[in-house]
C-alpha cells in the first residue's frame, strides 16, 4: 500500500467512525448508514442485527430514555491491509436521561473490520464494549454489563477480543439473528 492510500484509507476510516457517532448523536439514519455496509453486522451484547436493525433498536430507545446524547470519539488504531482494516476505537458516552439518574457517563471501546468496496471505506463488523461506568443505574447498569460480556473477551490482555485476526462474530451470537 502506498503512502497516499494509507493515509486518504485512516482519514476515510476515521472519519466514518466520526459520521456513526454524529448520526447516532442527532437520530439521523441517512448519516449512520454512511458507515456501514448494508449486510454488516453489529453486536452490542444488549442486542445483535444489521445497521437497521440496529438503528430500530437503538435509536428508539435514545429518544425515549434520553434528551441529549454524545459518543465522543478518543483513541484509535487501525491496521490495514489491502482492502480489510481493523481498529480499535475509544470513546466517552454521555447522555441526559429523561428518568432515574439524570446523567450517565461511560466508557468503552468499538472493535471495528472494515471494508473497502467499490473503492469505499465501511465498517462489515462493529463489537462495541463498554468498558466503565461512573454513574451506574443500579440493576439496570449490571444487565447491560452482563450483556456486553457476550460480545467477546474484554481484558488487558492478548485474548482481548481487538487482537482477533480477522474479526468475526461468534457462532451463537450469529445464531441470535439467525445466521
């Protein structure tokens, strides 16, 4: 890969990591679609599916159990080659809630593969985990972090699931969508 490629392929990946965040942030499907590709898949631990899917989801219960949210994208690594990258992404959650504790401040990580095709830069499977909680909402706050753990391995250590080559969905998560 030359220079050229490598760094136009980081910005175009960073970027659709930015663009997810923004149309999850302001609700907005047309812009979340763009970092995607159609059959991918994304697996949450709370729930598994397709962008649209996921989008149902996810965007619904935004809008019911929040006024305002912000993924805030940190830390990123990305390993390329040829047309397959992977990356590791952090990123600080924040969001007002409409009940129980006003605000929740989390952390986590999006273990990304991304592919280019047609000569576009998009995620075909995203792994989210969060990672901490400072403001936990009590039974709630441990099922979802129960539910993560069905993601992958989360540690500080090589079995963490960012060092899988390449990256893949397990078996019996794809079995929960039915693939």
């Amino acid at each position: 890969m030359d220079k050229l490629d490598y760094l136009t392929s980081r910005m175009e990946i960073i970027d659709c990591i930015n663009r997810i965040a923004r149309g999850v942030d302001r609700l907005d499907r047309d812009i979340f679609r763009t970092g995607y590709h159609a059959d991918a898949i994304l697996d949450f631990g709370t729930h598994i599916g397709n962008p649209d899917q996921h989008m149902d989801f996810f965007f619904d219960l935004h809008a019911k159990m929040q006024t305002a949210t912000a993924h805030t994208i940190c830390n990123h690594t990305c390993e390329i080659d040829g047309d397959v990258a992977h990356s590791e992404t952090y990123y600080i959650y924040g969001s007002e809630n409409t009940s129980g504790t006003p605000v929740t401040l989390a952390g986590g990580r999006y273990v990304d593969k991304f592919e280019r095709r047609d000569g576009r830069w998009a995620i075909a499977i995203r792994k989210c985990l969060t990672t901490w909680n400072i403001t936990p909402d009590g039974d709630v706050s441990a099922q979802i972090a129960e539910a993560f753990k069905l993601v992958g391995h989360d540690g500080r250590d090589r079995e963490d699931m960012s060092y899988h080559r390449p990256s893949t969905i397990a078996p019996v998560r794809m079995a929960a969508i039915g693939g």
